[in-house]
C-alpha cells in the first residue's frame, strides 16, 4: 500500500514514518543510563546496603530504555492523535465553506502549523498529502496510508470510513462531517480520561518514592534501625520479598492507570 507506491516524483523516504516504531536519540539514551545507574545503586543500597546489587544494573538499564522507549512512543502517538483531530476538524469547516475534500485538507495543513508548530507531526503528514495530490494520488490512499502507519486506532477508523464514503460515492460531504464529528467526540473522551489521570499518575509516582523517603528518615532520626536486615540471611531474605512486593506494587499500579477507551 503506502510503502508499494510508485509514482512519478514521490520521494519514498518522506512516506516511511512508522508511529508504532521509536528510535531513542543518543541523549535519550545517555540520559536512560544515567538514571538507571542512579536507581540500581539506590535499590542495591536501601534493599541490601551493598554494591554487589549493582550488578544488576546491565538488566536495570535494559528495562528502563525499553520503558522510555515505550513512552515516547505512546507520548508521539497521543500528539498524533491530538492533531489529527484538530486537522480534520480543521477540513471539516473548510468543507463547509465550500471547499472541495482535496482543497479542505490542503487548507488545514496551515491551521496545524499555526497551532502545533512547523514542525510537528500532522504537518509534515499533511505537507506529504499536499506532495501527492500534485502527483496525482488519491487523497484516500494517502489517509490510508497514515491510518496504517499511525498505530492510532481512531485514526485508522477514520480513513478507513473516510476511503470507504469515497468509493460509495452519494454524499460525501455529509459522510465526511458525520465522521469527523464522531471521531472528534471519542477523542475528547479519551483527552478528558487523560486529563483526569494526570493527577492520579502524578500521585503514584510520589508514592514509588515514599520508601526510599521513610527509609532516609529512620536512618537520619534512628541510625542503626535497619542493621539488623543486612548482612545476614535472614535479612536478605526479608528484603528480598518487601523488593518483590514493592516492584509488584509498582507494575500494578502502571496497569491499573492504562486506560484505553
């Protein structure tokens, strides 16, 4: 499909941005060891007051580029969304001034760099649509294409019904308003969940960190309190599972606020 096309003066390296796939930078990357050394000396300390736990840090920093990773896609994948529903809005008012399918999404194109900036992703996905509509492809191929390539279920939705109202013919117009409107609806419905999140997520990542700070507390009011769990098997042990129990805490936690509507 989009990455088959071959038509005359259509670059293909401005068709392969795939949002199911992230790259992390080399800053991304030195940042994301940084902090996973920081947080395996933190655990090797607080859980078994000894560096050999440092050790761990090879898998710790695995799993944490793989968690930002995760992030920055979901993160790229959410500003998507977030302008392609401003961008179809955006077609669905040219529409109604009379515009023609083609000519509305060419106009949105500018409203998006005026909201969003030059260079954010639905602008350069509309300047793509306007590259091709002058080489003569159709405007539902390329929504196709993207729809494909988002990763974004409501996107895909939303060309595919657009490209279907196409073949069908009748009254597209009215077909397309409908579907913006819809699509518009559940998309505000997913940024109100997320907004209501927010603050929730701000609080379980204060309580990920209420351990580490009763445990500075006690050794700056009481030295000595955790002695006892150190440097023995039976401590070990003990510490072993309040670890176990704490990381399973953590991953519930994460499940319990991915929300999806």
């Amino acid at each position: 499909m989009w990455e088959n096309w071959r038509r005359p003066g259509w670059e293909q390296k401005e068709e392969k941005t795939e949002y199911d796939v992230y790259r992390l930078s080399v800053r991304e990357i030195l940042w994301g060891l940084c902090k996973s050394a920081a947080v395996t000396g933190a655990f090797a300390y607080l859980f078994y007051r000894s560096w050999a736990g440092c050790l761990a840090w090879p898998v710790t920093a695995v799993l944490c580029l793989k968690g930002d990773r995760k992030r920055k896609q979901k993160q790229r994948k959410e500003r998507l969304s977030a302008q392609f529903c401003d961008a179809i809005q955006a077609a669905a008012s040219g529409m109604q001034a009379g515009y023609s399918v083609e000519n509305a999404f060419l106009e949105a194109e500018r409203e998006i760099r005026a909201l969003h900036g030059d260079g954010c992703e639905m602008a350069e996905e509309l300047a793509a649509v306007g590259k091709g509509l002058k080489n003569g492809i159709p405007l539902e191929e390329m929504l196709i294409g993207l729809g494909g390539r988002s990763g974004v279920e409501e996107i895909r939705d939303f060309t595919e019904a657009f490209a279907a109202a196409k073949r069908m013919g009748g009254n597209l117009r009215a077909i397309v308003l409908r579907t913006v409107e819809l699509t518009r609806q559940r998309m505000e419905v997913e940024q109100e969940i997320r907004t209501i999140l927010a603050a929730r997520k701000y609080e379980q990542k204060v309580m990920t960190l209420v351990p580490f700070i009763l445990f500075a507390y006690l050794q700056l009011s009481s030295p000595g309190f955790f002695d006892v769990l150190y440097h023995n098997a039976a401590g070990q042990t003990v510490m072993t599972i309040a670890l176990a129990l704490y990381l399973s805490a953590c991953g519930l936690s994460a499940r319990i606020m991915d929300i999806r509507v």
